[in-house]
C-alpha cells in the first residue's frame, strides 16, 4: 500500500503570507473575530487595518473566538476524503482552546495528527514551515509529527511593543502597569515561553532605536540559533522601521533566508500597530 500523501494545514493565527501559504500548499482554518454585532473570519473578509479603523472610531477592540470541535471536523472531512494523511498545527493551548477543539476533532479521522504549537504568530509559522519541507521531501505525517513536536520548545518568539493600550484594553495589562510604561516611555518586550506570553527587558527610547537595541540582543550570540530561517513580523509598523530591524538582522547574524510578514487579525487585536519581533528556532530549548 502506498504512503498517502501529507498536507500540512494549521489556524490563522501563524501569520504565514499568502505567498508562502500558497508555495508549500498549506490550507488555513480562520479564526473568527467578533467586532460589535458582527463576525468576521480572520484574513478572509477582515483585516488588521479594518480593525485599528474601527477601534480609532469606536474606542472597541474585537473579540476572537477559537474553532469550535464541529467545525474542525467539516475542515478535516474533505481533505481525509482526497486521501490526504494531515498534519494540523494550532495556537498555545495556553492561550486558545483550539488546540483542544482541533484534537478531538481529528479523533473521528486515521492519519491527522494535531500539534500544540505552544506559541502564536510565526512562532508557529516556523514549525508550519519546517513540517511543509518535510512533507515535500516525502516524509509521512506521523514522523513530521513526532520530529516538529520535539522542536517546538526550541522556538524562540518575542516582541517589542511600542504602546500598551490594546494590551490593557484586551485585559492583559492592568491600567496600572500601563500608566507607568507610558509614562515612562517604556516599551516591553512580550516572550514567549512554555506556551504563555509574560514580560521580558523593558527598552527605553525611540522605537526604531529600540528596535535595533532588541535585535542586537537577541541575535548577537548566534551559536544556539538554528540560522536557517527568521522571520521579522510586525503588527503595521512604518517601512522606514520595517527596513531599519531588516538591514539590523543583517548585520547581526548570517541567516540564510529572512522572511518579513505582517500579523494577522488576531495578533493584531491584542498588541496594536506599532509591534514587531523577530523569531527563529534555537538548537536547544528555550530558557
């Protein structure tokens, strides 16, 4: 009997580009997001600009909402019907029950083998990735599962946010901790590690500076750093800052290929425009 071939698919929250979705034929499952009385699924009739319009109008930042189990099944169906052994990747069960709702929906189906991501972003775009070349090279399904499972602790995500404000309304920063930061024009760095998001180094200054501050940090000692592949993604900062953390990642460390996304719609509702991070997989796990 011939090996079925695999297809990689994962949630909206990895934040690939439609260009890389389409080059290694990765099939997305959206997220909702809820602004008022209406739902919208994540990139297909939504999209960050809409969001920070309407938050700039109505003071209102959207709700997203996980993939309930039944409609995980109506995802998975057709494509186990073509023949297709899958590989599904989702959100940090830390911070969504998708995870959990795309587990037990893959329970009905042989061959479809659900990863907690324990991350969010192209924190989880680079396992998707990684998985899709194995795919392409012939591996099968239950052996991408096992060797994209065991790098999953290895990924190193992080961001530096510029202002707080979508933090704190979304309930993850207290008015408090707000105040102080920008007050003190403080701009965190979110991490994230063993699947949650937490506060790392607070940087000082013009966000560009910062910026480039934060890349030097990050990247400087590149010995532990898998240099294959960094992605630079950023929430809909400036291009001038865009090309300013590319040319820094440049100098910093010899990464064969760098790939610059921007967020999608519910990385955006919670961090607001001016966020970026860069995010690669380390050799060993992170600390």
């Amino acid at each position: 009997m011939s090996q079925k071939k695999v297809l990689i698919t994962g949630d909206s929250t990895n934040d690939l580009s439609q260009e890389l979705l389409a080059k290694y034929n990765i099939k997305i499952k959206p997220l909702t997001i809820t602004l008022g009385d209406t739902s919208y699924l994540d990139g297909v009739d939504i999209d960050p600009d809409f969001i920070y319009k309407y938050h700039s109008e109505n003071g209102i930042l959207p709700k997203t909402s996980a993939v309930n189990i039944a409609d995980m099944v109506d995802f998975f169906k057709p494509l186990v019907e073509e023949g297709y052994a899958i590989v599904h990747f989702a959100l940090s069960s830390s911070m969504s029950s998708t995870y959990q709702n795309s587990r037990l929906a893959a329970e009905e189906f042989e061959d479809v083998y659900v990863i907690d991501s324990k991350n969010l972003s192209t924190g989880e775009g680079l396992l998707v990735l990684k998985a899709a070349e194995m795919a392409e090279a012939g591996v099968d399904a239950k052996t991408i599962y096992e060797e994209i499972s065991a790098l999953v602790p290895k990924v190193d995500a992080s961001f530096v946010i510029d202002n707080l404000e979508y933090l704190h309304k979304g309930g993850r920063c207290s008015a408090l901790a707000a105040l102080g930061a920008n007050l003190l024009k403080l701009k965190p760095c979110i991490e994230v590690k063993d699947g949650s998001m937490g506060v790392g180094k607070k940087y000082r200054g013009k966000y560009i500076d910062t910026l480039k501050t934060y890349v030097q940090e990050r990247l400087s000692d590149y010995s532990d750093i898998d240099l294959s592949r960094i992605f630079v993604t950023h929430a809909g900062c400036d291009q001038e800052v865009v090309n300013a953390v590319v040319e820094e990642v440049k100098k910093t460390a010899p990464f064969e290929e760098l790939l610059v996304t921007r967020a999608g719609c519910t990385i955006s509702s919670h961090c607001g425009a001016n966020t970026l991070g860069v995010l690669y997989i380390r050799k060993s796990d992170v600390k």
